[in-house]
C-alpha cells in the first residue's frame, strides 16, 4: 500500500505512515482485549454484581489513561506531518475530546443511584432487617 503513494510522499513520510501503522496495529489488539473485558464487565453489571461495577470502571479508567499515554502521541506524529505548527494543540485537543466518553461512564457509574444498587446487594442481611 505505501509503495503505491510513490511521487505523492517522500521517504521520510512514507516511513512516519509505516511507523503509524505498526503502532495501529498494536492499539487495535489492545482495544480489542479492553472490548473483551469490557463485555465480561458488562455482564457482570447487568447482573448487578459488584465485580461487573468494578471491571467496567477499571476499563474506563485505562482507557482514559490510554488516550494520553499512547494514542496522544500517534496524534503528535499525525500532526507533525500534517500541521507542524498546531501539532501540540490539535493532539491534546484531540485527546480530551476522546477521553470524555470513557469520563462520562465513569461519572455515570460513580453516581449514588448506581452504587447504592451495589451496596444494597452486597449485603443481604441488612436486607433481612428491613422486612
């Protein structure tokens, strides 16, 4: 595929593009186990147990962190080549942007109608007491 873009890019783009998609590759995997754990997690909650609750914050907070550790960077590069002079702004820009879905779970999970449906279920003798 890169060789194709011949006389349209140069050498040292072509090399940026390949160094790109190596590093694609890599996140593609690693969000492909995050999903997988994410719908073990899922479940979990939808079961409303408090493994599923922690699983799918424990998710979303990597996640979160992900954007910034790694995928941040890709950004930078795209950028560089792209827009040498924004290059910073547009790649943290970009990245708040992506981290707020994963935020916006986490706030959502963290919520007191949430956790209490957790705490209520953890203990069942409380329970018995009320009835």
């Amino acid at each position: 595929m890169l060789g194709q873009l011949g006389p349209v890019i140069d050498r040292s783009s072509i090399a940026l593009l390949r160094a790109l998609l190596q590093q694609t590759a890599v996140l593609n995997r690693a969000q492909t186990v995050g999903s997988l754990v994410l719908l073990v997690g899922s479940i979990g909650l939808l079961l409303r147990k408090k493994w599923g609750w922690y699983t799918v914050v424990i998710v979303h907070v990597a996640a979160t962190a992900a954007i910034f550790i790694w995928v941040m960077p890709i950004f930078q590069t795209l950028y560089l080549a792209l827009d040498p002079a924004h290059a910073g702004t547009m790649a943290l820009l970009l990245s708040i942007l992506g981290a707020l879905a994963p935020a916006v779970v986490i706030a959502f999970l963290l919520a007191k109608p949430i956790t209490s449906q957790l705490e209520g279920r953890s203990r069942p003798e409380m329970n018995a007491d009320k009835h």
